[in-house]
C-alpha cells in the first residue's frame, strides 16, 4: 500500500461509505469515457479538423483522465485531502497547455506577447500549486489550521462593570472641600461656603 494511503485499520474508517464512493467514481470514470468518445465522433465530423475543434476533446479527455486518477487514488485508501492536493496540479498544469495551445492557434505563435502574458498567469498557477502539493506531502497532507481571530471571541464578551461606576451612577454628590458640606452633582460653587472647587 501506498505511503499515502489511509490506514483501513483506523477505528473510523467506514468500510461502507468507503464502497459508495469507489463505486461512484468507478461510474465517474465510465460516464466520463462514454462523453468523451461521444465528444471526440462529433467534433471530428462536425470540426473537419479545425483547431476549435479539438478543444472540446482536450477538455472531455482531461476529465476522464482526472476521474481515472481519482479512482485509483480512492483504491489506494486516499483521504479527500489527498485527492484535491494531487488533482490540483493535474488541473493547473492542463489549464497551462490548453491555454497555451489557444493562443497560438489565435495569434499564430506561443511565443506572441499577448499569449506570453497569458501563458506565464496559467504557467505560474501550475508551479504555486505543485509547491503548495510538495508542501503538503511533506506535512503528510495535513493542513494546519489557522489560529481563530482573537477580535471574533472579543466582540461576543459582554462588557465588564466596574464598582465605581455602580456607585456614581446611584449618587453623583460630592462633598465640599473647604466646609464638607454635601454638594449636589453638576455644581461648581458651594452653596454654602461659596467656594469654587
């Protein structure tokens, strides 16, 4: 068994479920076939051999090869993760070549400046998604989760009261400095000294 094969003795693994999947990929993989002969008659009789043509064959054919691939990964016992880390540069890489053959069948050449810009956007995806696979294989396919947002658990803290406030609100009077009469709140003289405080 493969490296990267999930462990069946894993008290988790439901044999059942694990059945249902591998079998409807196993029609994924017949669906995709039947498409693409089907697309392949049709394009050659209706495209005579145009170059538009053959896109739809290229795009039908990737994805029964993209089905094939994930049949013999779920043979091999691999997680979801490990499917759409392998499947992803597959598609990145296959979206390069289809793009790249447009464009030189729009402008006549690979090498045209408008296609090259194009051509590098689709290439650099391919190489940032066979890093981001190598990077994962290396940690096992693993993802690491990030952190939660300390701002998030904040926002649903209620405020704390303070004593002080409690007490303020209920009596806003102070006492005079100079007599120690009580003053109401919101007064700046004394209304029995006089005196400013």
């Amino acid at each position: 068994m493969n490296k990267i094969s999930k462990n069946i003795s894993d008290p988790n693994f439901d044999r059942a479920k694990y059945e249902k999947k591998l079998q409807q990929s196993r029609s994924s993989v017949v669906g995709t076939l039947t498409g693409f002969l089907i697309v392949t008659i049709v394009m050659i009789a209706v495209g005579h051999g145009a170059w538009w043509s053959i896109i739809p064959i290229l795009c039908v054919g990737y994805g029964f090869i993209d089905q094939v691939v994930e049949y013999r990964l779920r043979k091999r016992y691999a997680s979801k993760k490990e499917i759409n880390a392998i499947k992803a540069p597959m598609g990145a890489w296959f979206g390069f070549i289809l793009v790249s053959f447009i464009m030189s069948s729009i402008f006549g050449s690979f090498f045209n400046w408008i296609a090259l810009i194009v051509e590098v956007a689709t290439f650099s995806g391919g190489v940032y998604t066979t890093m981001d696979y190598m990077n994962l294989k290396r940690r096992n396919f693993q993802k690491i989760e990030e952190p939660s947002d300390s701002s998030d658990i904040e926002s649903y803290e209620e405020p704390i009261k303070s004593e002080t406030n409690d007490v303020t609100s209920e009596d806003d009077s102070q006492y005079c400095p100079f007599c120690g009469n009580k003053v109401s709140g919101g007064k700046k003289y004394c209304p029995s000294c006089g005196n400013q405080f």
